[in-house]
C-alpha cells in the first residue's frame, strides 16, 4: 500500500500521460460500479426489462475506446457497441445518469422510452446505437467509416461484435466491404468464450477469430482483453492505421464473460471453478491497479478517492434518474418519420359517442 | 452415440393428466413428433444443453441426442437453408428463431428459396420455423414483433399462430407433418400464463392447419382475431355481455396462411357486424385482407361496416405507458365493438 514512498517510476507504455492512466481507472470503476447500481435497481424491479453485464470485460472495453479521438462537437472518432459494452460508451461519453435514465424506461432518456438497453445515439460525442439483430452494425460502421474517407476526415470507426455474432451474414459482409475499401473501421471481436450458452468451439472450426482476418485481407491483432494496457497498444495500433489510410483492421479481444448471458440466466452449462479462477487471477481492474501501484505510477489513496467520487456521483445519478418521468402514452406515436407523429388508433381518440351512423 | 436417456418429467404432464401452458403444449408436441418420426430433427441457437431462451427445448439433447437437437451458431440464414437441403433430403427439421424478430435476417432464403422450391420443380420444403413473437413484456423494438405479414404475402408458405395450449400443441404436429414449409408463431405473452393451462387430449390428435375456431359464440357481432388477442377480444366480449347486453362471436384463426374464410363468412351472416383485432401494426395487416375478402363474399349481410382494431403504425416501443399505448387493449375493443353494434 505504501507507494507514496516508492522512489522509482517505470515508464508509461504507449505514450499515455499518468493522468490518463488515473482517467482509464476511473472510467473502468466507473462502469463496474455503474452495473452493480443497475443490477441492485433490477432487483428492485426499477430497472425495465432484461440487464446485460460486462463484469470481467469492463477493461477491454474501455481501453479500446480510449484509443479512440474523443470529441463532443461531431468531429471526434465513433464507435457503436454491443450489450456488453457499458464501457466503451462511458468512454466516449455517456454519462451514468443517461443510461440509469435508460434502464429505467424514462421519457428523457437518450432514447425517450422507446429502445432499451445501451442501445443510445449521440452523433456529436461519437456514438451510434446498436441493434438487438447481432452484426447488423458492421454494415453500418463501415458506411459510418466510408463517409469519413469520402470527406477525407481522419476520422475512425469502431465497432464492436461478439465471437458468437461473427457467424452472422451481416458481419461477414461488412467486415468484407470495409477491407475491399480500405475502410477506417476497427473491429473489436470480444472473445469471452461464451455465446449465451454456445460455448465459442460450436461457433467457429477456425483457430481462432483473428485468424479471419487475412481471409478478408485485412489487418488482424489478437490481445489479452484483461490487460487494459495491452488493448490501449492494439486498439491505438489499429486507430493509427485506420486513420493513415493503412485500413480496417480486426482485434480479437481474449477475455471471459463472468455473469450468465442477462440477468435471468443463471449460467448452469459452466462450470463454477472456471468463472472462479478468472474472478480471482484475471480479473482485469485487479491487474490494473497491480500495474498502476507496482510501476509507481499511481497511488492507493488516489484510486481510493476516484472511487469515492464515482460512489457519490452514481449516487446523484440514480437521485436524478429516479426523479425523471416515464413518456407520456401519445409519445408512442412520435419519431416514427420527420414530419410529424403517426395517427393515433381510432379507438384511442374518437369519442365512444357512436351516432356517427 | 450418445445414451438415450429417459423421457423427463415435464414432458409427461400431458401422459398424467396433468394441465400443461400453452409453452408444455408445444414442447410435448414437438417431443412427440420426434419420437414418432425420425426425419423429425431441432435446430437453433441455445436450444441443447441450455434448452432454448425460453427452454422449449429443455431435455431433448440428452434423449434425443446431438444429432437430432443441434446448437447452431447465430446465423439464421445458414440454418435455415440448412434446414431446407436437409428437406430436400427426406429429413423434417424445426427451426427455432431465438426471438421472431430475428427472422428477417433470413428473409431472402425464406421467401426467395424456400417458399418457391415446390413451384420451381425442386419440389416441396416439409420444415418449421418457429419461434416467440408478440409484445406486452416490455422487450422494445426487436423481441416484440410481430412479423406475420411480412410473410403473409409470399405464395408458398402457411403461417400459424395458436392462442390456446390445445391447439398450440395440436398444430405444432400439423405443422411437423405438412409438407409445406409453415411458420409457426408462438406469441410469448402466453407462453406461460397460468390462465391457459388445459388439460389436453392424451391421444396423439393435430389440429388441422387452415382451420379456425370459434371461440365463443355469439349472434350480434363477430370479432375475428388470433393469438394473444383472442384473450383480450374474450375479455372485451365479456364485458359487453355484462354491460351491453350483446352477444359477440370471436373467432380464432389459428392458421393465417391459409386464411379460413370460409368461417369468417358463416359467422359475418349470422351475426351482420365484423370486428377484426390484431396486435400486429394496422397498415398492411390481416385486417385489411379480411375486410376485402368480407367484401367480396359477403357485402350483402352487413349491416354495418367493417372495422379494426389494430396497434399503431410504430415499431414496438420499450417504456410501460408507451407500450401499453402503443398495442390494442380491452378497452379499445369495447369501444370500436359499440360503436359497430349502434349502427
Ligand atoms: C441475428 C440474431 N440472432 C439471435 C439473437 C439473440 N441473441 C442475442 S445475444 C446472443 C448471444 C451473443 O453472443 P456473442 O456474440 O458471443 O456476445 P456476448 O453475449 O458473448 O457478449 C444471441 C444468440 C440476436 N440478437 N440476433
């Protein structure tokens, strides 16, 4: 614990200033803490529908957005995640009380009520809402990631998709348009051996997933995914690439899926030693604050008051989410084209006075 | 191989006379169809060891074996022309969508291959795709859909959507043993409400495909519907007998494709008023081919016009008061069927 004595700092790999090793820290507590809140306010029957956690995972995906230019004014690299990538959206830069507000169904909520999930947009600080169809962002990634190069921004794509959802029609039709085009587009293939219960050897005969990529004739990196550092350096690697104009490139993310595949899976096909032996060896926030204290370049009572402060401000943020409202019903009707809402069903605004005859 | 193990007991209910959901009906369906019919085989994401999302297909690895209950990985398209080179092969093969939604990913095999095989000489596709569908339990956008039409106008094909455990489990073996290819739609909203436990017939019966079925009987109004608003269209006739005083027929469906109707137009002479509900989106639902057919057949017995209730033309939306706004409720019934019986 005594690092404050600590004479020697060994040198941040990557480039990465020690103020952005304490931001990556604060941004991976923050998403575990953030899922914990949620899963305590499923419980509590607040949270609408299904919940998805990352736990084990949180790393991989906030160090690959970190390699990503982050801006808030539309001019900033995008990403779209996938349900196990509460990070990566913290990350770019959605705020915990947003996705409360979202879990809970509210009618401010980034998608008013009407999507769920992590499914959220915000073009100006980066990030495009996925759908629940697996894959179907690849596609549109790649267009997001064309239009860059159209425009000749030096801008970057990310996307990210499961090892299960690699089967799907539209991964391997993105993925290769994206190569054949030279696309600025990142692939995050996160590996966590799971598919709901499909264990990853009934998903693929192949090796392993980056060796797709010189299939498609793109570059591929295969990387520890509960080493937080390790991922910054590839998913940097990747985003230098793409934004030289070197092209897409395909990163298979080695990690673990540490909780059943949503909150109502109680994840009896595996095997609880293995769940355990990742819980006590790899887990990746664990081994990143081993590196942050061993190499000097952070101290306990630091990570402790970042921790604080997340507490306080998840705190604030279930406070304001609980206190916004659900959408009025008419708002069922609204969004559905640009010019106006839908008609509501007759039945819903006629008067029941039935003279008309 | 793998030993056969013994059948389990959740798929026994029926055997001991105990009542099943319309979930158990289909699954004993399916078990029985597979122990009497070998070519009869289950493809689809999760449904072995883990025994589907929904666990429609829990047990069946161990007794049946890997062979005939496959975990496939998620690609729609590649299982489902799977499951349709297998056909070709004298095999039976269900295919099971992890949720409806995600059928339109294998639109183009469905509707472009599968459907046309028969006419195009390759001759005909006996299989099942099958799958949950339907809102009310807050799944947003993509595991509340009700895709029925998107396939209701592709020649070819015969749609199912059973509202009750009974004919869940007798159409499911009709839908086995055709030898067309049917999509069988399985709205999960009933899957497992306690209010459809039935005892079933401990003999081996189908209900017929292309059937409906009157549900209650009525002389004032019919109202033709399917699936889970059966229950709800029931409900509503319930309380216009209490308040009203009006007798209304509701007619279940239970097979759109092909479309019964022949008993939409006996119940429309006997009772001069039609009332089509359904939870699908109004624009471009059955509702509209039913009034024409109406129209066609049978403009002479109504005394008044036809008309519908239907959910609004949005994608299924995710918040409660959204939702509930969003699809038909009793009360919307209530209404639209008064309105029809003042004429
Ligand atoms: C096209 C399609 N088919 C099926 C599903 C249902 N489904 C949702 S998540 C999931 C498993 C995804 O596994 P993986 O891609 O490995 O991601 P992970 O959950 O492990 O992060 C499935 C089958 C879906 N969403 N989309």
């Amino acid at each position: 614990m005594a690092n404050k004595t600590r004479a020697r700092t060994t040198t941040i790999p990557h480039g990465l200033t020690r103020d952005q090793l304490l931001e990556m820290y604060r941004l991976v507590r923050l998403t575990r803490s953030l899922e914990e809140r949620l899963e305590l306010l499923f419980k509590q029957s607040k949270v609408i529908g299904g919940l998805f956690r990352s736990l084990g995972q949180e790393g991989e995906s906030v160090a690959s957005a970190y390699a990503l230019r982050r801006r808030t004014d539309g001019t900033g690299d995008m990403l779209s995640p996938l349900i196990r990538n509460l990070g990566s959206m913290l990350t770019i830069g959605a705020k915990p009380v947003e996705v409360v507000k979202q879990y809970m169904a509210k009618g401010d909520s980034l998608a008013r009520g009407k999507e769920l999930n992590i499914h959220i947009t915000d073009y100006d600080r980066g990030f495009v809402g996925q759908i629940s169809p697996l894959g179907d962002l690849i596609p549109v990634m790649a267009g997001v990631a064309l239009t860059f190069k159209q425009r000749g921004e030096d801008r970057v794509a990310m996307v990210y998709i499961g090892d299960g959802a690699t089967s799907t029609g539209a991964f391997h039709e993105g993925v290769n348009f994206a190569a054949v085009q030279k696309l600025p587009l990142v692939v995050i293939v996160e590996n966590n051996r799971w598919a709901y219960s499909t264990p990853s050897k009934f998903m693929t005969a192949a090796r392993s997933f980056v060796d797709k990529a010189p299939g498609y004739g793109m570059a591929g990196e295969q990387v520890d995914g509960n080493d937080m550092l390790a991922v910054y350096g590839a998913s940097k690697r990747a985003v230098e690439r793409a934004r030289s104009g070197g092209g897409a490139t395909l990163i298979e993310v080695m990690t673990y899926r540490r909780k059943g595949h949503a909150q109502h899976d109680a994840q009896t096909y595996v095997d609880p030693a293995e769940i355990e032996h990742w819980a006590s060896t790899n887990d990746p926030i664990d081994r990143y604050v081993k590196a942050l204290l061993d190499n000097g370049w952070a101290t306990a009572q630091e990570l402790t008051g970042i921790g604080e402060q997340i507490d306080r401000e998840l705190d604030e943020a279930v406070a304001e989410a609980e206190k916004s409202p659900l959408p009025p019903p008419e708002e069922a009707l609204t969004d559905v084209y640009a010019d106006g809402p839908v008609n509501a069903p007759w039945t819903r605004h006629e008067p029941a006075d039935p003279t008309r005859a | 191989m793998a030993t056969v193990i013994e059948k389990p007991e959740h798929v026994r209910l029926t055997e001991q006379g105990k009542p099943v959901t319309l979930l158990e009906a289909i699954r004993e369906g399916m078990w029985e169809e597979m122990e009497r019919d070998e070519r009869v085989f289950v493809m689809g994401e999760d449904i072995g060891a883990y025994g589907g999302a929904f666990k429609m297909t829990d047990g069946f690895l161990d007794h049946f074996g890997g062979m005939r209950v496959i975990d496939t990985p998620i690609s729609e398209t590649g299982f489902t022309g799977a499951a349709a080179g297998a056909a070709h092969m004298g095999m039976r093969p269900i295919v099971e969508m992890q949720f409806m939604d995600f059928v339109s990913t294998a639109y183009d095999i469905i509707t472009n291959y599968i459907a046309t095989s028969r006419y195009r000489g390759s001759g005909g596709v006996p299989m099942v795709i099958r799958g949950p569908t339907g809102g009310g339990v807050r799944g947003g956008p993509f595991h509340s859909q009700n895709p029925e039409m998107a396939f209701f106008h592709t020649p070819g094909l015969k749609i199912v959507y059973p509202s009750t455990a009974h004919d869940a489990k007798g159409l499911i073996k009709a839908a086995i043993r055709d030898d067309d290819p049917v999509l069988f739609f399985e709205h999960k909203w009933l899957y497992r409400r306690p209010q459809l436990r039935e005892v079933l017939p401990q003999d081996d019966y189908i209900v017929p495909l292309g059937k409906a079925r009157t549900h209650r009987e009525g002389t004032d109004l019919t109202i033709v519907t399917y699936a889970a608003m059966v229950h709800k269209s029931a409900e509503a006739a319930e309380i216009l007998q209490k308040e009203d005083g009006l007798s209304v027929e509701v007619i279940d469906l239970r097979t759109l494709l092909p479309l019964d109707e022949e008993a939409i137009i006996q119940s429309v002479k006997k009772t001069n008023r039609l009332l089509i509900v359904h939870e699908d989106t109004r624009t471009g639902g059955i509702a509209g081919e039913i009034a024409m057919r109406v129209n066609e057949k049978a403009w002479e017995w109504l005394d008044a016009p036809v008309l519908r209730v239907a959910a609004a033309d949005a994608p299924v939306p995710y918040s409660p008061p959204l939702e509930d706004y969003f699809l038909p409720q009793v009360e919307d019934v209530v209404k639209a069927a008064r309105h029809l019986a003042a004429y």
